[in-house]
C-alpha cells in the first residue's frame, strides 16, 4: 500500500497568469458552464505495453476522467471530441486558436504521455483559447499504476487555475456499505474514490459499523463498531488494517471525529444514559471530559482552527446547535429557528457550519454562519442527515434513505453530493447501498 | 379481521362487518396514545403475564404508566429469578440523526433500568445497550412503524 503516495516529481513548466481571460466563478450557481475541450492525451510511440495496463487507451481514458471530474462540478461543460480540431500531439504543441474557439471552446486541455522503465511520465497545459495563451502546464512521474490519480490530479490543477479555489478530485470517500432488508442491515466500512472507481471494503460485516471519518492529515479513521456488542469509537489505518478501541470507556462511545490537527478524537460518551463529550489525545491517552450535562450532547466537530466546537444538544428540550470553546467555556446556543437540528460540521474553510434540520416531517440540509445567522437551506427530502465536506469547502456529501413500504420494501440509502450554492444535486454512485460518507483531504497536497 | 360465519341473514351480515370493520380502524388508532405505541403486535413476553418492552414518544425516553406497570411486572418477574441477568435493548424510530438516535436509545434502556432498579433489582444484573435507529422491529415507514420502534427490550442473557 505504500505506493498510494505518489512517488511524485512535479515541476512547473510555465506559469502565464498574466492577461488570462477566463474565470470560474464558484461563489454562486453556475448556470452558464465554461465550455472546455479536454483532447485525449497523446501517447509516446516510444512506449511500452503492460500486462494489466492498456498503454495505448491510457491518453484517452485519463482524458475521459478529467472530463467526469470536470461535469461533475457543474461548472465546466466539457465538448464532444467528435467536434475536436486537432490531433492530440499537435494541439499539445501549439493549438490553432482560433479553430478551437470556432467549435465554441474558451479552455483547451492538452497533454502526453510516456510509459517507459516501469514509469509513467505524464505533461499537460491547459490553454486559454478566448486569450490564445498557455494558463498552467505540468509535468509528473509516477507508477503506470497510479494513472487514475494522475488523471484527478491534472483536475485538481485546472480546477484550481479556472476557479481560484483548492481542487478536490484527489480525494476518496469513505462510507458504511449497507445490503440486507431493512431490519437486518449488514452495514461494511467502505472507501472508493471520489469519483466512485476502486471501492474496497474494510470490513467484514459480521458486526455492526456506523459514522466512520477520516483524519484530516493522515489515512486514518475513526469509526463506531458494535465489535462484541460493545459500541465503541474504534480507530482505523487504512494504510496497514490495524485496528484499536479509542481509550477505555465503561459504557458506549460515539459520534467521533478528529480534531484538525488529527491528534485528537472528540466524542460522546454516554454514562449512565447520560451522553457527553469527550477528547482523548491519541498520543498521551490523556481523557478530556468536555460537557457535563443532563442532557444529549453529542455530533461534536471543531472548527478549523481548533478552538471551538460545534455539537448537538436536547437541553433546551429538542435537538439544537451549540458553539463552545474547545475547553467547553462559553456555550452559545446559535439555532433558535422553526424545526430542529442536528449533525454540526465546520466547513474547512471555518466560515460556515453545515447541518441537517428536521421541520414538519420532511429532512434538510443546510449551512449557516458559525453564529448561526444567515441559514441557507439546500436540499430537503423524505430523510437525508450527515453532511461531510469537500476539502475546499464548496460540495457537501451526505446520504438519503427512501420511504419504506409495510414490509420494508422500496428502502434505499444512497449518498448525494450538492454545492454550498444548493444547485448541482447529484448522485453518488456507489456499488451497494450506501450511508454515514466522510470526504478525505486531498491526497496529494 | 375474522367475518361472522353466520350467513343466514344477509342484512345481518352486512351490518355486521360495518361494525367490525368500524372497530378495526378505531382499534389501529387506538393502539397509539399520545405518540405512544399501546397495542401487542411486536411484544415478546420474558414469562406469561410479562411483556419484555416498553414503548415511548417520539423523542422522549419518560415512562408511561403503562411502561411502568410492564416494568414492575419485569421486576417481580427478576426478582423470582435471581439468578437471571438481563440486557435492556434502546431503540429510536427512523426520524431522526443516526448519533442523536444512538444517545436517545441509551437514554430509553437506562430509563428502563432505573425503574427497575427503584423496584429492587440490581444494576448488576442489568446491562444496556443502545442500537439508536439500527435495528427496527417494524421497518416499515409508517407512524404506527414508529411507535412500535421507539422501545426498550429486556432479553435474557442468561
């Protein structure tokens, strides 16, 4: 599993900001997508053929991801190549402006490929066509294998140059995999990539497995098993499989999640059918109790910046949000609103907290500022609850169940992603049912 | 719903399955009160006479006065049985948070352990466990689905 990590040499062929024409603008819906021709990326002649890789499809199956990456923002309108007007070698050379924009193209993205030694060497540029200039190019080598992040990567370095803002295509999700009628749920721990490719569970089934999240800066997970039907906050290395019980707790502990620095793991932890929140410091073992109420507390989250947290709490008699100093000072209530709330999650860019509301029978989720001010509903349904955010703080992933008939039947859980716009709805395809996504940070950083 | 076998008299029939059927409904409505499933549909019994759960309000984990009567009857059942341990299973309906159900499902089982515990019998004898929303009886999506969901189960465990 080592070489997940990219051996990766990146180094900038050019830079040419200057006098660059076009601009996504991510700030709000965007209903006029920036239409861009993504040539299939030429493959060296020089290079060789391997067993469980198609070398000469690689140019074009890199190409088609990046197109997938690209639709799924919303943002971009990617061409169809039929219309394309130059050969991928030719066009990474130097693209007849002025042909391209006839085919209505405002970016060009171009690029080759070698597979030669057991490596893969990849460049590309993507291209103004309204400015006739070369935006950004790169170039990277890496193992043939890795070819599919490759193809993410090359999105995360377009994305940031149209838009100005972190890309999040390197990045994979993590979910609890669920199949079984609905009272007998075998529920998995699962990872596939952001796009849906490569799904591999990590676990067996045999117990019950709920809310698993990623570790912001490592490939850890902290996750609830019902492991001898004992509930506790389990921690997970995905990179190695080991896995052990967070701290030594009497009763059931839950709702975990790291601390920004992944050093930390706050939870609930329920004595006595009393529910608060709890830290442990993955290093020294040292436990934190955080709240000490009569009531829930629990789906605790800090901010970015670690000096706050986020929860969920019954004490002023149904589900509201709070805000508290990571020591647990200063609790603010900041929903006073018609309905109720839970699932608090800070954005990584710190500015807004996303959270699902429940209002007259029917599921929302929603973003607020971290005071609780400016609430902004983005989807509602029959159920849908746990928002996860993208790295950059701009899609939010969360999961939906269906209406289930007298028996059970027509019941499904699926995950969705939605813009903090509340436009560009989608569903995330997964290969069995699905609940409970946690978004990685980018993989390559 | 049974039918009245008796088909000699027509008229007789008719009225009668007005009536029947009458019943039936008000009998469906009528094994909820106050959000509270009251009905025996789900309900096991740990002996004859003691139904092994007890049923809440959506999200409340207070004891009615008829969870409490079920629960006394589990107490003299335990304490008859000394050496009998039990587990007392919390559970939410499906309308609400996955982490919030999983609080509210311990609060319901320590709710039911408490009161058993007022009647003599020992927190020893007695574990909890909370399955939040994860094990439904009835997986239906219906507001009678529900109220049976929203429970507390006493199983043996030994």
């Amino acid at each position: 599993m080592k070489k997940f990590f990219l051996a990766l040499t990146i180094y900038f062929i050019s830079i040419n900001s200057l006098f660059a024409l076009i601009k996504v603008d991510i700030t709000r819906g965007n209903l006029d997508p920036l239409p861009i021709a993504v040539s299939p990326l030429h493959v060296d002649i020089q290079s060789v053929e391997l067993k469980d890789i198609k070398v000469k499809e690689l140019g074009n199956n890199i190409s088609s991801i990046i197109e997938k990456n690209f639709k799924s923002t919303g943002l971009f309108n990617p061409l169809k190549k039929e219309a394309f007007v130059q050969k991928p070698d030719i066009a990474h050379l130097k693209p007849r402006f002025e042909d391209w924009r006839l085919i209505k193209a405002q970016a060009l993205v171009t690029g080759k490929l070698l597979v030669k030694d057991g490596k893969l060497k990849v460049e590309f540029r993507l291209w103004d066509l309204t400015a006739a200039k070369e935006m950004t190019a790169l170039a990277f080598t890496t193992t043939p294998s890795n070819w599919r992040r490759v193809a993410h990567i090359i999105s995360d370095k377009i994305y940031e140059r149209l838009t100005g803002e972190r890309g999040y295509f390197d990045t994979r999700i993590i979910y609890v995999s669920e199949s079984g009628p609905k009272s007998e749920r075998v529920k998995k721990l699962a990872i596939m990539d952001q796009d849906g490719a490569n799904t591999k569970y990590l676990t067996l089934g045999n117990e019950l497995v709920l809310t698993p999240r990623f570790n912001p800066t490592n490939q850890m997970i902290t996750y609830l098993s019902y492991f001898r039907n004992m509930p506790r906050v389990y921690l997970l290395d995905i990179e190695t499989g080991r896995q052990e019980v967070v701290g030594n707790f009497p009763g059931m502990t839950f709702a975990p999640r790291f601390s920004p620095d992944g050093k930390k793991i706050i939870m609930s932890f329920a004595e006595d059918g009393n529910s608060d929140i709890y830290t442990m410091d993955l290093e020294t073992r040292v436990v934190e109790r955080i709240t000490n109420h009569s009531s829930i507390d629990t789906s605790p989250s800090f901010s970015p910046d670690g000096k706050y947290i986020a929860f969920n709490s019954d004490r002023s008699g149904l589900q509201q949000l709070y805000v508290m100093r990571s020591d647990g000072s200063n609790v603010k209530r900041i929903t006073f609103g018609k309905g109720i709330y839970g699932t608090p999650v800070w954005s990584p860019r710190g500015d807004l907290i996303a959270f699902t509301k429940m209002r007259k029978g029917r599921f929302y989720i929603g973003v607020m500022r971290t005071d609780g001010s400016g609430e902004r509903l983005l989807t509602e349904n029959y159920y849908q609850e746990a928002p996860s955010w993208s790295p950059n703080g701009r899609v939010l992933v969360f999961y939906r169940e269906t209406k289930a008939g007298s028996k059970g039947e027509g019941f499904s859980a699926t995950l969705w992603s939605i813009d903090i716009t509340g436009y560009n709805e989608r569903k995330l395809m997964t290969k069995t049912d699905a609940s409970d996504p946690s978004w990685s940070s980018l993989l390559s950083k | 719903m049974t039918f009245n076998k008796n088909l000699k008299n027509i008229l007789l029939v008719v009225f009668a399955t007005l009536i029947l059927s009458a019943c039936s409904t008000a009998k469906k409505s009528g094994d909820i009160e106050g959000d509270v499933y009251t009905g025996k549909e789900t309900v096991k019994y740990l002996a004859s006479g003691v139904p092994d759960r007890v049923f809440f309000a959506t999200n409340k984990s207070s004891l009615t006065t008829a969870s409490r009567a079920t629960l006394r009857k589990q107490a003299t059942f335990l304490r008859k049985n000394k050496k009998l341990n039990v587990t007392i299973e919390g559970h939410a309906d499906e309308r609400g948070t996955r982490e919030y159900n999983l609080a509210l499902g311990e609060r319901r089982a320590n709710a039911a352990k408490d009161y058993l515990m007022t009647y003599g019998i020992s927190g020893k004898r007695i574990t909890t466990i909370s399955y939040g929303k994860e094990k439904p009886v009835n997986p239906a999506s219906s507001t009678l689905a529900w109220s049976q969901n929203r429970r507390s189960v006493t199983v043996k465990v030994n």
